[in-house]
C-alpha cells in the first residue's frame, strides 16, 4: 500500500505488466477520453477504461468496477505469533536500544497495544520494519532465528 501511494504520489503506474514498454508507448498514444470515461452525478469519473474494457471480457461488471481496497497484511496475527515475540525480544529491541534512534520504552508499549488493539499496528510496524532493515543492509545480519 504504501509502495502504490508513493507511486500514486508521483503518477507512476508500478504493475508489472504495466511497466513493458510497448504496453506504455499504446497508452500514451491513445486519446484522453480512450483512457478517462465521463462521470456521472453517482460515479466519479471511470479511470482506466481500456484495461476496465479488456476486464469486462474475462471478469464481471461487479469486480471490474469495484472500488479499491486495502490490501492489509495480517500484521497483528505475526505480532502474536511465538517466533516473532522471541524476535523482538532476543534481537530488535536489543537492536533498538543500541541504534538509538527510538525510546525502546515507547515502542514496548506499542507493541503491547499492538497485541490487544489490531488498529494501533500500523505505528509500531515502522519502527519494527525500520531495526530489521539495518540489522539487514547496515550491519550486515540476516534474517535468522
């Protein structure tokens, strides 16, 4: 999600099969009212109109031209789970506290809040996703239990 927002952000389509080559010289070739349908007083605007037209073929209506949705991953679930409690414990809070760049007392609070309200994990995620990149690519660990 926040990979297609940061591309949203800069008008950039990041599907793969959106990414050829040919597929982006086809696009920019075609009119704006091939690629951009009209609104209606109910709808917005249909973006996308020839990919939607060539979903219609192969899917229904219905999914073609539902609305988006989050795509969440089961964050609280993993935080629960015994291999990454033993993660935590054993390695990225120690890892926090050493790196210094967050109160290791704030995100152990975060995490218990993680653990009784599934909506507060999207906060304690980025300290988490932050100590496992620079076990990874700065000090050279590797993922392992």
């Amino acid at each position: 999600m926040r990979q297609d927002k940061m591309m949203m952000a800069h008008g950039v389509e990041n599907r793969v099969p959106f990414l050829d080559r040919r597929v982006i010289e086809f696009a920019r070739a075609l009119p704006a009212e091939h690629l951009v349908g009209p609104s209606s007083p109910m709808h917005a605007p249909v973006t996308k109109r020839v990919v939607k037209e060539l979903a219609r073929r192969h899917f229904a209506a219905a999914f073609v031209y539902r609305r988006k949705s989050a795509f969440s991953l089961p964050l609280a679930q993993y935080f629960r789970s015994g291999g990454f409690v033993a993660l935590m414990e054993e390695r990225l809070l120690p890892g926090m506290a050493a790196r210094g760049l967050v109160d290791v007392a704030v995100i152990r609070r975060w995490w218990r809040r993680a653990l009784s309200a599934p909506s507060t994990t999207e906060a304690f995620w980025i300290p988490v996703a932050l100590e496992l990149w620079a076990q990874q690519f700065i000090d050279g660990r590797g993922y392992r239990r």
